[in-house]
C-alpha cells in the first residue's frame, strides 16, 4: 500500500493486532518497503504515522482520508465496529468479494470497495534486507485494481467498472490464487521455507503448470475473457511465482487450508469448475490433496491433516469437505487417492 499511497501525500496509520509488530513499528517510527521490477529492487523508506491496537483505531478514524481493509476475509466482521459512523472510501483488499459487502452491511458507510491487487507481497524479506531492517517487507510491482464507487481515495489505483473488476478478480482467483496456493502446498511437502524454492523442483513446477493450463482450458469454455487476456495472465504469474527476489514464504500463501478448500474457492471451487467444464482436474487434484496434508502446527487450520489421517476416507470427504458420495469430484477424489498419495510422496519421503 505505501507504494499505492505514497507517503510523500499520504501519512499512513497501521492497525495492528501482533502486541510485537505493533510496538516494533511505533518504536522504529518507519520501515523498509522493496518493490521487485525487472530483475532488482526499488527502495521505499516509509515512515509510520502512528502504529494503533485494534480499537484504538478510533482514535483516527474521523480524520482519515481513506481505510485499507487487509485483515483476511475471516477477520472483516471484527473491524467494522472501528469503521462505523464513517463514510471515507474503504478498500477492501480480502481476496473475497462478499468481504466488501460485509463492511458495508455492517458499516452503512456505502464507498466500501472490493479492491484486487495484482501483487503478491511477502510478509516478511531476505536475511540480508532483515539485518539492515528487521522490518524490511518485499512486494511487487503491480497494479491495484478497485470499484469506482471509491475513487474519492484516489492514489496510484486503478479505478475501474464492475464488468472490469469482476473479469480481473475472476482471473485472480483462478489464475493466481488456484495455482499459487497448490505451489505452496507441494512446498510444504518439499520442506522448501520460499515459494520459489519449491518452484524450482522439476516435479512440482510441472504440477502447478498442469493445474495453471487446466484452470486456462476451464476459463476458455466457461467465461467470457479473451484468449490472448487469459494466457498473458497464466505466463505472467508462472513467471511471479519463480521469483527469487520476493522470499515469499511458503508458510504465507499455504494459510488457512480449510478457508481455500471452500466450495466456491480456489481449490474445490476450481476443481468443480473444470469438471463441469468437461476437462479433469488432474492436476489441481494433487494440489488439493496436498493442502489435506499440510502439515504446519501453527497453522490455525493445522488440525486438517489430522482429520484425513483420523477419518475413513469417505468421511473426510463427505463431513469434513462437504462432498457427497455421488459427486463427480468426491468420486474422482476416492478413485485417484492411492496414485495421487503415491504422486505426492515422490516429492519427499513424506510419512502419511
């Protein structure tokens, strides 16, 4: 966002529940932002206005020129009671639509926008960028897309039409999000700390590939978007995902297991999209199998692995992912288990 809201015509005021970061951002009074482009850095100083907790956010919330939800779609109900009685402009950048109107509905305030990034930004940077800055960040350089109806907010944002955010959040969500979460999860298999660490294994690359062309042949046969649009899009984030200047870990994108396997997300979503467009999953079948055995035990989904350990298989699928025995994707899922577990392990002597 700093990059979005230069703060040589914005000051810029964080809400932060981590008690540590929180008090790290006050104490230093700014931070390190880096923009990969072209193969190297660019250098942002970005000086930090005031570094809040949840609640204290009152504090300047009558004065603020815009709101910049980035809290994760799990979270947006918990921050509407700070954002009530206003009506600046509020990106919502949550990477789920219904989070926008969420805010509204609870806020009354009607300039919340849905906002997509085309971004992936680390949470965190290399080990020499951290030594200079232990609150050094890396992000990209990218292009924020959002709803007009907050174009009062102004900055260096796209501001477009519903038909335009609708076709490049479709894009994101199965384009980037599909491929990129399931590059995370064979990561994890692969013990790799980056994503691009796991992009460099032969095996996994070729299955994220796979996935990124079967959500291309989907997107051709059931939507409206261009070719030409939809694979510039597909090229362009295979490339991202390799990038070695980004350090963007694993643990980041593989988040919240359960959240990407919902119905209508970007695993089981994606999934059932491709069957009902007549081309098998077989490869985004893999990335969802991988991500029921994600294996982090800081995760707040962390008890997913567990479950499909614990659980007849039928079951898991049914309870748990809500796939009934007579769906085509249950039924696929149950047919290809053992070839797909026997697929997964070949990343790594991984112990079911």
């Amino acid at each position: 966002m700093p990059w979005v809201f230069s703060p040589e015509h914005f000051d810029i005021v964080f809400v932060e529940r981590n008690k540590d970061l929180r008090e790290a951002l006050a104490r230093a009074g700014q931070f390190t932002s880096f923009r990969t482009i072209a193969g190297r850095y660019e250098r942002l100083v970005v000086p930090v206005a005031a570094a809040l907790a949840p609640g204290e956010d009152k504090k300047v919330i009558d004065r603020a020129h815009a709101a910049v939800s980035a809290v994760g779609p799990r979270n947006v109900l918990a921050i509407a009671a700070a954002l009530q009685g206003t009506s600046i402009p509020i990106l919502c950048c949550e990477n789920d639509p219904a989070s926008a109107e969420a805010i509204r509905i609870e806020t009354g305030n009607p300039n919340v926008a849905f906002a997509v990034p085309d971004v992936i930004t680390s949470n965190t940077a290399s080990e020499e960028i951290l030594q200079d800055d232990p609150l050094g960040i890396i992000t990209e350089h990218g292009i924020c897309f959002a709803d007009e109806i907050a174009a009062a907010a102004g900055g260096d944002v796209r501001y477009v039409s519903a038909d335009e955010l609708r076709k490049q959040w479709t894009a994101k969500l199965y384009l980037h999000n599909t491929p990129h979460c399931i590059a995370a999860y064979l990561g994890s298999f692969l013990d790799a700390q980056y994503l691009h660490e796991a992009m460099a294994d032969k095996a996994a690359h070729a299955i994220v590939e796979g996935a990124m062309r079967e959500m291309q042949q989907t997107l051709l046969s059931i939507t409206d978007l261009e070719k030409d649009f939809i694979n510039w899009y597909a090229d362009k984030e295979l490339q991202r995902f390799s990038n070695t200047l980004l350090c963007d870990p694993v643990s980041r994108v593989a988040r919240e297991p359960f959240r990407k396997l919902a119905p209508n997300e970007r695993l089981l979503g994606a999934a059932q999209l491709c069957l009902s467009a007549g081309i098998f999953p077989e490869n985004l079948m893999l990335g969802i199998m991988a991500a029921f055995f994600y294996d982090n035990p800081h995760d707040p989904d962390a008890n997913i692995r567990y479950l499909v350990r614990s659980l007849e298989l039928d079951d898991f699928l049914r309870i748990v992912m809500g796939l009934e025995t007579d769906e085509a994707l249950q039924h696929a899922l149950a047919r290809h288990w053992n070839e797909n577990v026997a697929r997964l392990r070949a990343l790594t002597m991984y112990d079911e």
